[in-house]
C-alpha cells in the first residue's frame, strides 16, 4: 500500500505560519470547508443529492452531535515522538485509521469522480469502497486503483447475486461490501425540493443551475458527455444498467425487500474474500453476523439517507462491538475531524470511513482536493494522538474518553 506521511514528516506546528501551503487549496485548513466551495460550484440540484438525508433530517444531525457526548482525558508528559496512526485490516497495513465511504453518482459531482476518489485512497494508503450506484464500471475502477473494496445492494434474486458476485471476483476485488439498511428507498423529499430526481430528468431549474456555474457544465457534465457518452449506471447487476437519463433505472432498484439473511448466508457460500454488512445499528443484528460467517461489520445508519430517527452509529456502536464475537468493526457518520476518528477508535472501531467530504473535494479540486482533504484528516489524528499522550493506534482505548453530563442533542 502507498503511505500518506509518517507521523515524522507531519508538522504539527504548520497552522502557525498562517496557511497551510499555496495555491487554490491553501485556503482549505478543515473538511467542512469543502462544502461551502462545493455548495458554490455544483448545481443545486447535485448539491441537494449529496447533502441531503431522509425527511426531517433528524439523523443527519445527531450523526454530528453525538460526537459532542463525549471528551477527551489526555496523559502528559509522555514520549510521543515517534507516533504512527496506520491501522491493519483483513491484513492490509493502511497508513491511517479512516477510509473513503461508497458514495454514488459520484461522476455527476467530478469528472471521473469514482476513480479520482480511488486513485487518491490507493496514493494515501487508505481504503476505498466503490459504490454499487457509480457510473464508471468496476472492472476500471480497480484497475486504478488496486485494492479497492466493493459494495453491493443486492436482490433477494440468488441467481442475479451469484452472476453480480462472480463478475466482481473475475474484476479482482477480495473485499464485498453487503449493505443490508435498504429494503426500500428512504423517504428523501428533500432531493425533490432541490430538484433531483433519479433518473435524472433535464429541467430548466437543473438547465439554469448549470449555466450559472460553467465549471461544472463544461468540466464535470459536458467533459463526461464528451469523451465517456451518457453515464449508466454500471454495477448493480452483473450486466450494465440503465442510463442515468432513462425510466428504467427503477428496475435497478427493485425486489430488495426479500433480502434476508437467508441470502447472506447464501453470499457466505459463494464469496472467498472479505465480506462486510454495512448498515448495522442493533447489537443483536450483529450476533446474526458472527453466525452467518461474516469477517466484518460497518455500523451505519446509512448517513442519515434512509430511516430517519435511525439511532446515529457513534451511540450504539460500544455495544454492536461486543456482540460482535471478535469480527473487525468499523462506523461511519459524522466524522468530520481527527478527534471524531479518534473518539469512534475509542469506542471500539477498528476503523472509520468518510463519505460527503471526500465527495465535495472531488467537485472543489479533482483528486488534488481529495488528496488535500485525506491529508487534513491525517494530521488532526496525528496531532490528536500526540497532544492525548498515545503514540500508537492500539493504544487507544476508552480510558481517554469521559461522557458528559450533558447532551446537546435534548
């Protein structure tokens, strides 16, 4: 695997020269920076998509404030000189404790967007999980970026299982990403308000909202139209899907709801490689997939996009651990800073992955965001590790968190 910088070559004393280097990306110093210049340069509909969540968005919120429950109890005066934040899993030696989350469409944010996610994980040395709703096909996406994880959303259709499973396998990907919290489409309204619509459907609201911001149209939408065709959706099934523009991108969607876990057992059977449930909340659930055999868990609630008042993962996820009988337990939701990374380590992940902040990196600045942003996020760890008294990964346990009295959420 490629490295992001060692704990060496970070200078933790870099914010007090007043910027954190040169160029259109200097003024970038945190993640959420990147949505504010994304919320400018993407049309609003595409904004809406990716930000948006489920009804109320009650969620989407408490992913973040759940983080606020809890705070660190640093150790002093220890030798933290030689810190290291990579992390192994399923073994892999990754040069930091975070990954990048499947996220869909992500070709409609940034030109190429899946590989340039891929391309700048696989430079970092951290993991990718491609999304089963992107627009470039698998087989290319790993072969720019070797060591790529993959995610499916699956029918309860075992023979359109097995096909979509072999073609991954043949593609190279020892990784399956199962996400199990989709029976059905979740409730976003709010994508219809902002105008997005799946399939996509041309509009004078999206035609307006792409005049207006010509770095988009010509160098994400018209670059695309230009020298790929119009965009399908490419790794549902084993076969192409739909095109983005056409009515039966439904079909792509469909017979979910008989999902179980007869089917994973099923997937057991089929796939040698990892495989991991995304989307666990209950720690009962999480018992059920020690039993099927699964090597991993992804506890989610799927960013606040599916069942809104779905419990955030940070809340339950102490307790998903331990009934997950020794399996690698990884979250998302929420991370927005290294000391979430951290606090989420404490509580038992193995490792966290990030979705929306990476995506609008990709819309600011192409893979040089995205490697812009991997690198912020690796050195708040890196100095978080270093001002909490930890010099390693393993080292951190919940002895550096204490909750607080209050929640902010009430």
């Amino acid at each position: 695997m490629a490295s992001s910088p060692a704990a060496s070559q970070i200078d933790p004393w870099k914010s007090f020269s007043g910027s954190a280097g040169r160029g259109p990306l200097a003024g970038i110093l945190a993640l959420d920076d990147f949505e504010r210049l994304a919320r400018r340069r993407l049309p609003r509909p595409i904004f809406g998509y990716v930000a948006g969540a489920a009804e109320t968005g009650a969620s989407l919120a408490d992913n973040r404030q759940a983080f606020a429950l809890w705070g660190f109890v640093p150790r002093v005066l220890r030798d933290v000189s030689a810190r290291s934040q990579s992390v192994e899993l399923f073994g892999t030696k990754y040069a930091s404790p975070f990954g990048i989350a499947p996220m869909g469409l992500a070709a409609l944010t940034a030109f190429d967007g899946d590989r340039v996610l891929a391309r700048a994980a696989a430079k970092s040395g951290i993991p990718f999980i491609l999304s089963a709703t992107s627009l470039t096909p698998l087989e290319k996406v790993i072969e720019a970026a070797p060591g790529s994880w993959f995610q499916a959303y699956l029918p309860g259709e075992d023979v359109r299982i097995a096909a979509l499973l072999e073609r991954v396998r043949a593609a190279g990907y020892r990784t399956l990403v199962v996400t199990v919290d989709l029976p059905v489409a979740g409730n976003r309204e709010n994508n219809i308000r902002a105008g997005f619509s799946t399939p996509l459907r041309p509009s004078l609201r999206l035609m307006w909202d792409g005049m207006v911001r010509p770095r988009w149209l010509t160098g994400t939408m018209l670059r695309t139209l230009l020298t790929q065709g119009m965009p399908h959706f490419e790794n549902s099934f084993a076969e192409r899907g739909a095109p983005l523009l056409s009515s039966k991108v439904a079909r792509d969607f469909s017979n979910r709801a008989q999902f179980s876990w007869h089917h994973i057992e099923r997937i057991r059977d089929m796939w040698e490689g990892n495989l991991i449930l995304k989307g666990i909340l209950s720690p009962e659930d999480a018992a059920l997939a020690k039993k099927t055999g699964a090597d991993g868990l992804i506890v989610s609630n799927h960013g606040g996009r599916q069942l809104d008042g779905a419990v955030s993962a940070l809340r339950v996820l102490a307790s998903v651990v331990r009934e997950a009988g020794g399996m690698t337990v990884m979250m998302d939701g929420g991370i927005r800073r290294g000391s979430d990374v951290i606090k989420a380590l404490a509580l038992g992940a193995s490792c966290v992955f990030v979705g929306r902040p990476f995506n609008y990196a990709a819309s600011v600045g192409s893979e040089a965001g995205v490697l812009h942003a991997i690198e912020l996020l690796s050195s708040e760890v890196d100095r978080n590790l270093a001002m909490l008294g930890v010099d390693r990964i393993s080292k951190i346990d919940r002895s550096i968190l204490s909750q607080m009295a209050f929640d902010p959420a009430v």
